[in-house]
C-alpha cells in the first residue's frame, strides 16, 4: 500500500505508517501495509465474497461533509452489500486519491471515522493505495466476507410465486439528501436533521445476515433505488416482480413529507427510485417470508412484505391498484 503523494507536506509513506497500519490491527494477511498485496489463507468449507464500492466528492457525498462520517459511509454502503449476500464480514482494502485540500488533519479525521466503524463491525484493514489527485477526494473500498461454501445469496434465484419483501423503510437516502441540502423548509427541524443523518450514515443491515442466509431465494442491497434494485433481481432471475408502494415502510420523517405532497401516487414513485437507502430487497418462499419477518423481528429489524413474483420479466410498480410508469427506476451509473 503505497504512492508518493506531495499534496500538503504529507508523506505518503509516515501517512500508511502512522494512520492505516494500525487499521490492520496486525493481521497477518496485511503484511503489515509493508507490500504490495495481502496474502489470505484458504478457509475450508467456505467461500470468500468480494465486493467494491466507489465514492466521489459531490457525487455520493457533499463537499463539506465531515470526513469521520465519509470514512464511515464509505464503510457502511459495502457492508450493505455484504449483507445482501448473506455474507459475514472479513476485511477490506482501502484507495484513496487525495486532494490538495486533504492534509494531515483531514486524513486523521478520516481514519478515525474507519476505526470507529471497523471496530462496531468487526472489521480490519488489510491492503490498498493512496495517491494525489486535483480533482475531487475520490475513494474506493474492497470488501471481503465468508459465506458457508456454495450459501451466497444471488440476485438469480427468485422464483415465480416467491414474495418480494424490503428491510428498514424506503426513501430517506432520497429526502436525507435534499434535507443535507437544505431543502424540505416543509419539515420540522428534527424531521430534516434525521434524515440528513440517515443520508451521511447509511445503516447497513448486518443483523438479517444469517437470515437472509438462511431464507432468501434472491437479494440486493438498496443503493440505486428501490425500483432500480428489485429490476437487477428480476434481470438476474428471469422473472417478473410487482412491488405495491401501498405497502412501502416509511419512515415517520417520510410519511410526514408525504403527506404535504399534491401527488401521493408520484410522491411515492419519488421515494421507491431515490437510492441511497442500502436496505436490501429480497424474495423468498412463503414459507421463507415468514421465517425472515419473524427472525428479523427477532433482531430487531422489521421486514415488509411489498409484492410478488411471477413469470414474465421487468418490474411493475402499482399504486390503488394500478399500474404506474416510471421515468426512471433509480440512479443511472455513467
């Protein structure tokens, strides 16, 4: 893990010393951050699950966002999808491409925000690269979990007669923004301050894991909308799902900014192609639903029964009973 870096008298090789290599908390793997790679031993009887997520300054995050709560979204948005697949937490890499602005006290405060968070989630730093850019602070973070050998949940394995069901509530990655923003003058100030803050730190599901493990028949984590997401299990899947946004958890903060909007049909529509939830959708049996709703309740995460599956392919979205068509199903990667 390394690369010169001459932005601010910041060097790059105290900065690896000093703030990440005690992220590796000593690992083995790591190698100490003295090389050029980890190295991880095989663990018999079980599958290694790798994701990544990439984050941009002004894209997925806003200028003046505290940088121990970027470090922490950063964190979060790939447990999410480690949680989609059922899949418990290892360790990750970590690139950064830094900023002229992005000195000594700002990479601190990063790498405080990592720490705060690898220890909640039982995490360690084991690899990756800094360097200089003059564009904007840009970050990506590889994450690696365990699964059983062969117990990855996929979005290819919902079947036609399973039910499609959501963690959490829905929308307040959309409203978290524009209340970040300064938008929704319609809300009180705690309302706007609640979602601002489920926007800078997404919850990732990690207590459904092993029952998502356990039940699923297919699951994704919600980040690019609810629409947008239950159409990759779709695609994936060879089938169609129907969501009824009728039945879309919302938060208290949710309902009431749906509740002074003229449309409530499109108003939702809004809220179920948002993205940033990082909740997972997923389908599962009858029997499996059940199962889910009552374990999660268990782990104190509710889960909500939304639609169905059927044969054909594509999402339908319903509302009093019919039918909408979206502009859009969620954020669009360039």
């Amino acid at each position: 893990m390394r690369g010169p870096d001459p932005g601010r008298g910041v060097d790059e090789f105290d900065a690896i010393e000093r703030l990440l290599r005690p992220l590796s908390e000593g690992a083995p793997e790591a190698l100490g951050l003295l090389d050029d790679a980890a190295v991880i031993s095989a663990r018999p009887g079980f599958d290694l699950v790798v994701s990544k997520d990439a984050m941009v300054e002004g894209v997925h995050f806003l200028p003046e966002d505290p940088l121990d709560l970027v470090a922490r979204k950063l964190l979060r948005v790939n447990l999410s999808d480690l949680a989609a697949k059922g899949a418990d937490p290892y360790a990750y890499l970590l690139a950064a491409a830094w900023p002229a602005r992005c000195g000594w006290p700002e990479r601190t405060l990063f790498v405080q925000g990592l720490r705060q968070d690898q220890e909640l989630y039982g995490l360690k730093l084991i690899g990756g690269d800094t360097s200089s850019t003059p564009g904007p602070l840009t970050l990506s973070l590889t994450i690696l979990g365990w699964t059983p050998a062969g117990a990855m949940v996929r979005r290819s394995g919902a079947r036609a007669g399973d039910l499609v069901l959501v963690s959490g509530t829905i929308g307040d990655g959309l409203l978290g923004l524009k209340a970040a923003q300064g938008g929704l003058q319609d809300l009180d100030g705690a309302a706007t301050a609640w979602l601002a803050d489920r926007y800078r730190l997404p919850q990732p599901r990690v207590g459904l894991i092993q029952a998502v493990r356990s039940h699923a028949s297919a699951a994704a984590d919600v980040s690019d909308g609810l629409a947008a997401d239950a159409g990759h299990i779709a695609e994936a899947s060879g089938v169609a799902l129907t969501l009824d946004l009728d039945r879309l958890p919302l938060s208290p903060a949710a309902q009431a900014w749906l509740s002074i909007q003229p449309e409530r049909a499109a108003a939702l529509a809004q809220l179920a192609t948002g993205g940033d939830d990082y909740e997972i959708v997923l389908t599962a049996s009858p029997v499996g639903a059940q199962h889910l709703i009552e374990e999660g309740r268990q782990a104190g995460r509710v889960l909500t029964e939304i639609g169905k599956v059927a044969a054909g392919q594509g999402v339908r979205v319903t509302c009093a009973g019919k039918e909408l068509a979206l502009d859009r199903t969620g954020w669009r990667h360039g």
